[in-house]
C-alpha cells in the first residue's frame, strides 16, 4: 500500500515541472512610487517556495483621496502565475503620498520583487 502514495506523488510532481519559472529582468518604470507605510508586507506564495522560485509583479493603480491604492491592475510579471495575488494583496495596505496637481485619474505603478534573503 505504501507504493500507491509514492506513484501519485511521482505524478503530481512531473505534471508540474513542465512551466518555465524562469523569472525576466523587471522593466524599470517612469512613474513607479514608494510606498511611505505598508500594514502588510508581501507574501511569499507556497507554490513558489516549494519550486523555488523568485520573481516580480508590477501593478498599475489609482489613488483614492486617503492615498490607498485603488483600480489595480497587474500589468506584467514574471514568472507568471505566482506573484500577483500576493503583490496585490500587500500593496492594497500601503499608503501613498498623492502629488500636488495630480488627477484622480492619474495611474502610478509599484513593482513588487519576490527574492530569497
């Protein structure tokens, strides 16, 4: 009974292997802005502990009149499939100084990096 176990696992582990998690260079953006307070830092997802991975996400948002990101959205990352929950999920607690002159409408972008310490 203890093969059964084995086989599945053997299984499960070649099914996933086949993705290219080789993570791109992140794009160096215009507009990026820091976030001056966070309540939630970013989340390394299990998946891509378990695998090994680093990457990044960029997300692209608004600012709503208390600095909170609002209207995001993930323009790019790499590789893809792991990091844009969890870039997304952190930077919705951060808080962002809004410049002067600046509409509402205005986009800001934030890139996350995922890296082993």
């Amino acid at each position: 009974m203890r093969v059964l176990p084995i086989i599945g696992l053997l299984f499960l582990s070649g099914c996933s292997s086949k993705a290219d998690t080789t993570a791109r260079v992140a794009p160096v953006l215009e507009n990026e802005v820091s976030a001056y307070g966070c309540k939630k830092p970013p989340q390394f997802p299990v998946s891509a502990i378990i695998k090994k991975i680093e990457g990044w996400a960029v997300v692209e948002f608004t600012l709503d009149d208390d600095g909170y990101p609002s209207n995001m959205k993930v323009i790019d990352s790499s590789p893809e499939g792991y990091f844009e929950r969890a870039a997304m999920d952190s930077l919705s607690s951060c808080k962002y100084r809004k410049e002067q002159g600046v509409g509402p409408e205005h986009k800001y972008t934030s890139t996350l990096a995922f890296k082993y310490s």
